[in-house]
C-alpha cells in the first residue's frame, strides 16, 4: 500500500480547509531560506539514521516500534491543525473523537459507558492520575504494589506524598496473594495497583483472586495495564491467552481505574496513554477553576478532569482514525495483530527449551521472551558476563544484527531455571526480546538460529557490559 499518497491527501484535505477561510500572506518573518531548508534537511535525515531499526523484526528490544502508518496520516492531518483537547474550543472534533475512543477502550476492558477517563501523554501521567484520584479517596492510606511492577509508582507515590510498599511475587514474577492478604492485614493500605503485563517479564498479576481479597479489605484496585490492556480483546472463552490470564484480564472491568498505552499495541505514536475510571464521580477531586478556559460549552471540557493541561488534540485523532481501520476486536483489527505477536513468543520459547546453548527463563504470557545461556557448573558471574556478552555480539554484529534487552533477576530465583547455580552474586543479567510487531512470527526461526549459534562462542570471549 503506497502510505505516501494518503498522507499526501490528508494533507491536501487539510489545506483546502484552510483556503477555505481566504488567502492571506503569511508574515515575513516565518519565511525560510531554500538553501538552507535543504541542508538543514539534509543534515535532520542523517542524524535520524543513528536510531535502532525499530520498525524491522531484527529489533527484538524494548517497548518500541513506529506507529502504524494510519496512525501516522490521522497525525500528521491535525497536526497541521494543531487542536489543544484542553478545553472543547480548543479542538471541538478531536475533543469529541476523544471521547469516543475513551468509550471504545472503556467498552475493551468491560467499564461502563459512564465511565470517566481521558487519554494521557503516556502509561506514567495516567498512572500519576490514577493514584491522585487514589490519594483523594483515601486520603493517609499506603499505596501497594508488587516487586515487578512499574517504577513509576514508587516515584509518582513521592511525587503525591504517598508511601508505597512493594509486594514480593512468586517465580513466573505475578504478586502473591499471601504477601498481600498479609499487608493488608495491617489495615494501613488504601489502594493495591495490580499490573496487567508487567514490563520486565509481560507477567499478568491474579487480578480476579486479587480483586475479591482487596474488596473484602475495603482496598481500591487500579490496574496498571500500561503494557497488556490490550490483551483482553484475547480474553474470550475461545482466546489463544491461557485460562488463567484470560479469566485475570476479564477481571479488569470489575476494577476502579485503569491505564492503558495506546503507544504501545494501539499501534500510535508518542505520547498517547489512558486512564479510566469505573466511577464517574470520582470527577470531583479534579474540580477547579480557569476563568478564561471553559466558556463555549455547557458540555464537559476534558481539561476538567484531567491533571494535564495543554494535550494534542493530534493524538486523539491518530487514534480514532486507527480504530475505524483496525478496531478493537478479537477477530478482525488489532486481535489477529496480538495473536501473532503472542504465536511469535511462544514459538521462539518452544524452540529455546530444545536449544542446546539457550534455555528460557519463563514461559511468556503474552509477548515478552526471557532467557539464559546454558553453561557448565554455571555461577551467578558467569552467566551474568556470558548473558552481557551475548546482548553486545548480537548487537554490534556487523552484517546482520539482532537487538536485545537486559533483564536483572535475582540470583537465588534464577536457581529454578538453572540447578546447581552458584549464587556467588546477587543479580544476573538475562536476555529479554519483546515481540511487539506481528512481523516477528515469521522472523522467530532467524533471531534465535543466530543467537543460538553466537551463544555457542561467546562466554569469556567478550568483556561483560560495564
């Protein structure tokens, strides 16, 4: 599909709405040198060239890929607008497209119409809400999570004054139940953040058995589901997910709040989060006063319940375009997207448990692969520098790279995965690839031929990452 030509005429269609208000010269001072527009251009595309190949399935790193191209042409038309979805006379459309598409993603996760909600500049400012409206409703009150969720909420607790407390989790890296009915015991906590696709592991905490224990606790639940929110369009009865992960991401809908990253498998660009919550009325801690902001409308302005001021109106409109083309469904739009996604992790693992320098650290949930290379009378050093080794081979190959991440983990969890391990240091880096691109399914066979055959020559040949 030539992308060129749509965005071509989404940017026609946008300038003829502007001539449509009469021709004027645009002042002299915004004029640009020709000469200088090439160069400086010039200059723009080679500096841009020094990023990772994030669009390619060689990446197999971090949380990133480019936008879907749609994405990209409902942008780049309001863009040139440049709406503000502060206050509805700031962009009447996209601050209506906003609202739809929060009653889309709501609808997704099993929230009410009434929900309240609005989309964020990303996973941290809608978690950051999240515990506001926490804090507000609980005022005093701790705020728990578990060991591998986010770091964000820790730092947001100190942003809001709050005090965190981390709940350990058990091997597969899901909050345990035990620890958490034994905090909560202390009758000092006021709202548990359960993670729906942790980020180091993609691992989905037991939402429906944790949601009855905070209930029965008088405790608010928040799902941080920043990573795999997206994931419940695979949680029907006949969902490729497991029935666990199913049965936990159905749970959601019966949650107080939710974040959500449509920058992330809502296939957007940056910086386009969510947050909802299950009761609108929790509206009131946002209420406050601009004297100068909300006058054309008796309607709700989505500055009015939101900490954010100024936001692009842009993505809002990148968001809804997308999901008229691939809407949230499991059969058609995104839903065949993350099932590949999901296929890819679960092939590569089946392969890595038949590897002879390669074994996994986990068994992926959704689309996050963790894994270790096999060595003899293996130690925590060891494995640490051979894994350290191996993510800079691959990575600094010349000819035909492959792009990893860094996990650490604990040396005694670790153990299970590794018998005999000598923990003779406390952490160990591992190898971690998230198959976010549905290309990856059928470039799975490639990444781990390649890793398998570097993991064969690595350990002690290159210096561990300092």
């Amino acid at each position: 599909m030539d992308w060129t030509s749509y965005l071509t005429r989404a940017w026609d269609a946008v300038a003829a709405w502007e001539a449509s208000w009469g021709a004027f010269e645009p002042h002299p001072s915004l004029a640009l040198d020709p000469d200088r527009l090439t160069q400086a251009l010039h200059a723009y595309a080679e500096r841009l060239h020094g990023n990772y190949p994030f669009f390619h399935p060689r990446y197999a790193g971090q949380m990133l890929k480019p936008p879907h191209p749609a994405a990209i042409v409902g942008y780049l038309a309001a863009m040139r607008i440049n709406p503000n979805n502060h206050a509805l006379d700031g962009g009447p459309p996209t601050g209506q497209m906003e609202k739809e598409v929060v009653r889309d993603l709501a609808a997704m996760v099993g929230f009410p119409e009434a929900t309240l909600g609005h989309l964020t500049g990303g996973g941290t400012m809608a978690n950051l809400e999240a515990l506001f409206v926490a804090r507000q409703s609980h005022p005093g009150r701790t705020i728990a999570h578990s060991t591998e969720a986010h770091y964000t909420h820790r730092r947001m607790g100190e942003v809001l004054g709050l005090e965190t407390v981390a709940i350990p989790t058990d091997a597969a890296g899901r909050m345990d139940l035990e620890a958490l009915e034994a905090a909560l015991r202390s009758g000092t906590i006021g709202t548990v953040v359960l993670t729906a696709g942790t980020t180091g592991l993609g691992a989905v905490d037991p939402i429906a058995d944790a949601l009855d224990l905070c209930r029965r606790y008088g405790c608010r639940v928040h799902v941080d589901a920043a990573y795999g929110g997206f994931f419940v369009l695979l949680a029907g009865e006949d969902g490729p997910l497991a029935a666990d992960v199913k049965r936990h991401l159905r749970a959601i809908g019966g949650c107080d709040s939710v974040a959500i990253d449509p920058h992330k498998h809502g296939l957007q660009p940056y910086g386009c989060g969510a947050v909802l919550f299950h009761d609108p009325a929790v509206g009131r801690f946002y209420r406050h006063d601009s004297p100068y902001t909300y006058f054309t409308s008796e309607a709700l302005h989505l500055g009015e319940i939101s900490l954010e001021c100024s936001r692009a109106g842009a993505a809002a409109g990148a968001l809804w375009f997308t999901l008229r083309l691939l809407p949230l469904r499991a059969d058609a739009g995104l839903g065949p997207i993350l099932a590949a996604c999901l296929r890819a992790a679960r092939a590569w693992t089946s392969r890595l448990h038949r590897a002879e320098t390669l074994q996994p650290y986990t068994e992926p949930e959704l689309d996050i692969v963790t894994f270790v290379p096999r060595l003899n009378a293996p130690t925590a050093s060891r494995l640490d520098a051979a894994g350290a080794a191996l993510f800079r081979r691959a990575m600094e190959d010349p000819d035909d790279p492959v792009f990893l991440s860094v996990l650490r983990v604990d040396s005694e969890r670790l153990r299970r995965v590794v018998p005999g391990l000598v923990a003779d240091q406390p952490q160990v880096r591992i190898l971690r690839s998230v198959l976010m691109k549905p290309e990856h399914e059928a470039y799975v066979d490639h990444l781990h031929t390649r890793l398998a055959a570097w993991a064969a020559d690595v350990p002690g040949l290159i210096p561990p990452i300092p």
